[in-house]
C-alpha cells in the first residue's frame, strides 16, 4: 500500500483585537445594516501594533501540534501560505520555524486568499516524494496592512488570523484503512485575470507595500464558478461523489459566495461550514479557522471526509479532498 499523507492537527489563532461593523461606522461611510447584506461578516479581528503575521502563525501551529500528539522535535516541514510576511525576505516560515524551536524545510507559498489549498497541495507532494514525514501547514495574514480605510467596498471585508494543520505521512498500514488522508488535490491559476484582485504597489513596482484593489462583481462570478468546477475535478480524482462529503469548508470569503456555491454543488447549506460572520475574509488563514471551530464544536469528527476550497488573486484557485483525522491503530 503507497504512503498516506494523514490531516492529525488543526490549530488556529485570531488577534485580540475585534471590530464589530458598528465600530468601522465609526470612522468609515458605512453600517452594520451595509456589510452584512453584502457579505455576511459582523465582526474581524486586527493585529496590535507589534503583532506579526509570524507571531500568529505559531500560535496556530502550536495548537496543532498538540491536538496531533506530536512533539516540536518530530516536525521536519513548515509551509506558510501568506500574502503579509514579517519580511520581504526571508520567508515568515524560517522564522516561525526559528519561534517553534523547530528543524528541517521551511519556506512560504503565495497565492493570497487560496495559498492555504496550494501549500496543502505542495506538501502533499513533497512529503509522498520523501522530503517529510511531518509538517505543518500554515495560513496565516495580516490583512489590515493592506487595507484603504477609504475604500468601502474592500476595507471592511477583511480580517487578521492564522490556521495551521499537522500532516503525517503513515506507511504500511492495514489495507482496511485504505481512503484516510488527503484523497485528492487540485489548484489553478490564470493570469488573464490578474487585474480583477490586486494591491496597487509591490518591491519591484515601487517600493510599497500597496492596498488592495477589487473588482467586486467579477470576481463574485469567477469564485462560484471556478470553486465549483475544480471541486468537481477533486472529486473526480478520487472518484468521489458530492454524496460522499461530509463537510465542505470554504473559503471564508463572503457568505454569498458560500451560499452560491452551495447551490451550485448541490450540497445542503447545512454541511457548509461558515465563520465568515465572526471572522471576515482572513485570506489563507480562512480555511483552517473555519476547521478548527468545525472540529471544537464537535461537526467534524475524525473520519469524516471534508472538502476545501478556496479562490484568490491572480487568478488562483483549487480544492482538496481530505478524510481527516488518524485510524484508530495509530
């Protein structure tokens, strides 16, 4: 039997610091009554002022470690997902590696708001290659860093956090456990689309950091579109059906989104996991905090299978299929 690549932690962590919408009406043109219609959130979290994106990735990753029963010693690969580094070099990972006291490969994926699909599916691959027997993958953003309080239609949809899940690679196991693990990867990406979510600077552009710019009605379509379609294509290589899923936890994006997707897929808006309201739009954070809450309020057991999905900038996109948890032999 070839090696399965186990989901045995999941940790997550957001900043002390909540606003509720009426708290941005305090300083931008807009109400509770607004953002809810539009997107569902009611509340985000924001970092403090010396609060780095790497300080909430090890927080996450902590948790995880400890739910999967392994030690710090045993990890030997970080993949960060994350469009806010500490630094512009090196990788938030080598030093969230350096804050966990941990060895082995650490670097940084970026694909924005899906980096967390794309970093899973990056260390499935590198781990069923041999390069790692436990890792941890983490989506963790900082995006009030990137924010125009001056822009409505984005300012107000976007939030702090960080998500992290362990990966165990199990081998020679009973061929009665055959199906555990992360059954199926899939990730695109079109740069046709690149100009549909963006920020406005970058190093190489001008020196900045820049603030996010959002075509809001075309990037609405390309998510329910693109999320449908490439969860499909997950399905598919494992020769799953829509019926098989358990839960399916999205993108935290926009509850309009998750709910048209819903319909789309045909799946019960009852197996859709949603902490949008609670959280808004944490960017690769987003799929592993909704996890966490799924699993500490008792949805997502071990042994349900669980679909992921997410869209970002550039466009970038894909799903996974995961059973989660470990076989009761191990």
């Amino acid at each position: 039997m070839s090696a399965v690549i186990l989901m045995t932690g999941v940790g997550s962590y957001l900043p002390k610091n909540k606003f509720s919408n009426e708290d941005l009406s305090q300083f931008i043109d807009t109400s509770d009554e607004w953002i809810t219609k539009r997107s569902g959130i009611k509340s985000r979290h924001f970092v403090s002022k010396n609060e780095l994106t790497s300080d909430l990735a090890t927080n996450a990753a902590l948790k995880a470690v400890q739910m999967s029963g392994l030690n710090i010693k045993d990890i030997d690969l970080i993949i960060v997902a994350t469009t806010t580094p500490d630094n512009t070099f090196p990788s938030t990972a080598t030093r969230v590696q350096q804050k966990l006291g941990a060895k082995g490969i650490a670097f940084d994926v970026q694909a924005v708001c899906a980096g967390f699909v794309f970093a899973l599916s990056v260390a499935s691959s590198m781990m069923k290659d041999n390069h790692s027997k436990n890792c941890i993958v983490i989506g963790a953003d900082s995006m009030s860093k990137l924010l125009n309080w001056e822009d409505r239609t984005t300012s107000v949809l976007f939030g702090d956090g960080a998500g992290a899940v362990v990966l165990q690679k199990k081998e020679n196991l009973d061929k009665k456990f055959n199906g555990w693990g992360i059954l199926s990867n899939v990730i695109h990406s079109d740069g046709n689309f690149y100009d549909l979510l963006y920020t406005n600077a970058g190093v190489s552009l001008n020196q900045k950091v820049g603030f996010i710019e959002m075509v809001g009605k075309e990037v609405f379509k390309h998510a329910v579109e693109k999320l449908c379609s490439s969860f499909q294509e997950a399905l598919d290589l494992c020769n799953k059906d829509i019926s098989d899923i358990d839960w399916l936890i999205p993108h935290q994006a926009n509850q309009r989104i998750l709910s048209a997707v819903s319909d789309k897929l045909k799946i019960k808006n009852e197996r859709v996991i949603s902490t949008v309201e609670f959280h808004g739009n944490t960017s690769a954070a987003s799929i592993p905090l909704a996890l966490e809450v799924a699993i500490s309020s008792k949805k997502v057991e071990n042994g349900n299978i669980i679909g992921l999905q997410a869209i970002g900038g550039g466009l970038s996109w894909g799903s996974s299929i995961i059973k989660f948890g470990k076989p009761k032999i191990i």
